[in-house]
C-alpha cells in the first residue's frame, strides 16, 4: 500500500549544463521525489501527463514500484515541458521555454485509497491546487511543501493560507527571504515558524540544508560530489528521500527527523551526477549507505572544554 | 610570548550596510584576526599604520592581550583605508574606495623574537610579500594563508610558488573556483591539494564552511544569526579563532582541527553582528562556550541502519 503521496509535476525536460544536455528527458518534482522515495517506501503519484509521454517513462517508474493509480493521463494533450541552460557554476539558470500543456486545467484528485496515506508531498505547484489536495486527504502524519518564487509573486495569500495547514515547509534560501521579507535566512525561518508550519527546511544547493524549528536549528552539508553534470531535480529528490525515510522508519522524532535529512542529501548528491533521472534509477543499498556514512562521517566533532581563557 | 603570528592589514574602513554605517572604523584583516586569536592564545600583529591612526585603536588592541611590537608605524603616511557598501542580502558588496597609503610601500619585517613562533596567518596581502615573509620564519608548526580574486588575476605565478609552501589555504568557495579553474568547490579542493596545502578551507559565508583534506572532507554549518548587522572582517575572525583555538589546545590532530573550525565560526558569527570590532572585543568565555555548544547540538545524528530497502 501508498504510504507517501507526491503530488506535482511530471514533465519533459530539455535541459543544457556545460557538461552536456538532453532532450525531452524524463522529469518533474513528483518524478524526482517519488524515485528517490521508492527506495525506502512505496510513493504514489499523484499529477497528469499528455498522450505524448513515452512508455518507457511509465514502465520505468512502474520498476521503481512508483505507484502510478493517480497519474492522470490526457490523450489528446500534451505534456508539460520545459526547457533551461545552466551556467558554468550550475547555481545561475535561465528558462528557455516552458509550455504548461496538460497543467494549465490540472486539478488534482487524489484516488479514494490515497487520502488517508500518512506521509504527503505537495510538490511546487499552484498553492490553490495544493489546498485542493489538503481538501482530499485525511490528517496525514506528516504534511511537506515545496513552492517557488513565482508563487510567491502571484499568489502570496494564498500561499499564507497554506502555510496554516502544512508540518514542513522545504524551500531554498532565496525562497525563505522572499517569502517572509527578511534578509537573513535566521530571521526568515523564525518569521516562516509563526506563520504555520512546525518545521522550516532550508536548501542551501551546494552548500547543505538546514531546519529550524521550535527546537532550534540543525544543519548538514550537501555530500560533495566532485563533478555534478545537471542539478535540475536535486531539491525534489531531497524531499522524497526525506519523506521515504521517515515513512521507512515509522517515526517523526527529533533524531529521525535528522537522519531523515541527511538521507535526502545523500540521494540528492545522485541526482545531481547525471542527467534527468539517470543516476537516481539504479542505485544499490550500499551507495547511499556509504554517503551517510561519509556525511556522519564529516559532521561529528567532540564536544569543546575551553582549557584557557586569556 | 606571542604564539600565533598574523601578517596582514590594519585598516580604516567606511561601511555601509542596510543596517548602519560607520565612518573610518578600526578594520583590516589583521585586526579582526588577532582579536579573534587573543581570546584563546597571544597574537602579535605584523603590519602598518600612518600617523593618521588613532590612538585609542593601538589601546583596544593592546587591551585585548595583541602584541603590536610588528606593527610599524608610518608617522608621515596615511593609513590603509577601505570604503565599501553591502546590499540587503549582505553578500553583495560594491567597492567604492580603496586608499593602498602605507601600503603602497609596505614589506613586512618581523621582530626577531616572531621568526620561531609555532603559528602564522599570511592575511590577504600580495603574494610576494606573503612569500617575504616566509622568507623570514623558522619551520612554523602550521602556516595557515588567505588571498584574494585581485592576487588570483594580478599574480597567479607567484601564488602559485606560495601554495608550495603553506599548510592551510582558507579561501571563500569563489575564490576556491577562480584559482583552480575547476566549476565545483569538491574539484577545486582536489586542485588546490595537488598544488601545495595540505588542507583548504572553503569559507561559504552564510552557509558555514568546509575543510578537504586527504581524509576527506568535514562541514560545519554557520551559527545562525538573526540580524547580521556588517559581514566585514567575518573570513578574518574566523581565521583568527581557529588559529588561535588551536595554539592554546596545543595539538593539530583531526579532532582539534575540526574543533578549531567550530570556535573559528563561534567568532565570526559575533563579528557580523556589529559594525567594525564592536562585538569582537567584549565577548565572555560563556558567549563563545555557548555558541560552540549550539553548533555541536545543531551537527550531531545517529548513524543511520537502513532497516529495509525496496
């Protein structure tokens, strides 16, 4: 049985890194994050495609044991695309073209089994749409939500109205300030915390993640891949790692909750060494098993006893 | 005696800030590191001043334990001043005047009883004179050294010769880039051990910073503060507290060097706080002992058992 929804995109992405490119390749946020939850848990997906998205696509995430039962597929339509070009420092990226397709009419509806599911996802869509899905589900245990700065822009109220009803919200650095208006990130999750959500999780890229919360702060780095080729997905396949670990383990506690992270981190530093979701399909045990181990491995110092003082 | 040894700019600077402003503060790299170092060790600054620089500044040094027996003091010149603005984010920064005065001319000499001391810092000066000062000591027990992106296009050769001859390179991730050519920051750390340091340190503002060494690598976040009012002299104080930490605690094994790297972050989350040294130069061991521990809570997990694997 589904024990993490995902709902958002699937999409067709052209995309061009100075390390190469591909065309039409398989992507989008509910793609990204329900191959990275696969591997601990059993995601469903919830999102629509058009009539053009290849079978292999569907036989692919079929293989992951992504369950496909809300994945609406419209014939006489088109699939979401979109095309961008990365910098040299794969931080910088331009939009070359995106045409909505089938999500320009897309409401969610969840299948009738998913909407008492513990662990949702409401990927980065139209904050309208992501209540939609609040609407449908029955008090999961764990509420996670991305956005995205054109949300931010165009439907700010809304979007407040989400946070009142999210546990998490995951969203990158710039993401936080613009949401809040606050100029360090600090100040800028402190604001996010009084405006709903018990937990604030911050993507930094390259350089880690970190979450505030009433407890205070925790940080990880981001596992430090040697020659990333195309950081489309890195944020979506963080939070289904997140969300699969926390669905594999069975609890929500502080120290759960922080493993939980550095395994989104871990799959995240895959993402990152491919194209689309070539390095995310295949992944063995012992991979991500080492890259925890690397990132514990990097993180843990002995406590400080000041000897002097001057 | 003096046991860490830091060569490099004591300044005037003009910063503006969206938070304030100050009018021809006590800055320089120098400055702030060797307060940074003064709480844990005895720093002994090697630098210069013209007649312009006031009185009450070599008396807040001399207050907080800083040798000044290496500081020259150019009674007919004008002192080194720097006038910069931050934007809101305060990672942007736009130059808006730079008086080199006394340090057109500058060499630096050191007092005989500096040559065979344990610990330097080559602060951010032109190579050749970093090099100079090589020149002058006895087998330090750690050379720890800073450039910049205007050394990096004006004088990579000579930087080049200084990177076979020091042990720690502490740069920020773009100038980790620059130097190496290399498009990601675990890349550039592969270059620049190839190149002579046994460590870098990758200094990434906000998000904290990494050491690579042949181990591997080690992270820690930044402490998080809420209002950072002025990041000037930040990369500074926290050289200086890492070295300082480490000269008081005597060893250079792994686990103290990552220690140092937390106290070096302890200390430059107070020196963003305020403008110029104001916060730097009245902080209590509890302050310090206090952030150190928040880091330590903040970066500590259990290694994680995969319990099963789909």
């Amino acid at each position: 049985m589904v024990d993490v929804v995902i709902v958002g995109s699937v999409a067709l992405d052209s995309v061009e890194t100075p390390h190469g490119s591909v065309e039409r390749a398989l992507g989008g946020a509910a793609t990204y994050a329900s191959i990275a939850a696969s591997y601990f848990a059993r995601p469903g997906v919830v999102g629509v495609v058009g009539g053009d998205f290849p079978k292999k696509h569907i036989t692919a995430l079929c293989k992951r044991g992504v369950d496909l039962e809300g994945l609406e597929i419209v014939a006489d339509a088109k699939t979401f695309f979109w095309r961008g070009r990365y910098e040299a420092n794969l931080n910088d990226r331009t939009t070359l073209d995106t045409q909505l397709n089938v999500f320009q009419t897309f409401s969610p509806k969840l299948p009738a089994s998913y909407c008492d599911r513990p662990f949702l996802l409401l990927g980065n869509i139209h904050p309208d749409l992501q209540l939609k899905v609040l609407d449908q589900v029955d008090r999961p245990r764990l509420v996670v939500c991305d956005t995205m700065n054109l949300w931010i822009e165009k439907a700010l109220g809304t979007l407040r109205r989400l946070l009142r009803r999210i546990d998490v919200l995951c969203v990158n650095d710039s993401e936080a300030r613009q949401l809040s208006g606050c100029a360090s990130v600090p100040a800028a999750a402190e604001w996010l915390l009084a405006a709903g959500p018990t937990r604030i999780i911050i993507k930094r890229g390259e350089h880690g993640c970190s979450l505030f919360s009433q407890r205070g702060f925790f940080s990880i780095p981001a596992y430090p891949v040697q020659r990333p080729a195309d950081p489309t997905g890195a944020g979506d396949t963080f939070a289904g790692g997140f969300l699969g670990y926390l669905a594999s383990c069975g609890r929500l506690d502080e120290p759960s909750i922080h493993q939980a992270l550095v395994v989104g981190a871990a799959m995240a530093s895959f993402c990152v060494e491919g194209f689309s979701v070539g390095s995310l399909l295949k992944l063995k045990q012992s991979d991500v098993a080492a890259r925890c181990r690397e990132l514990h491995r990097a993180t843990q110092f002995e406590a400080i006893h000041f000897a002097k003082w001057l």
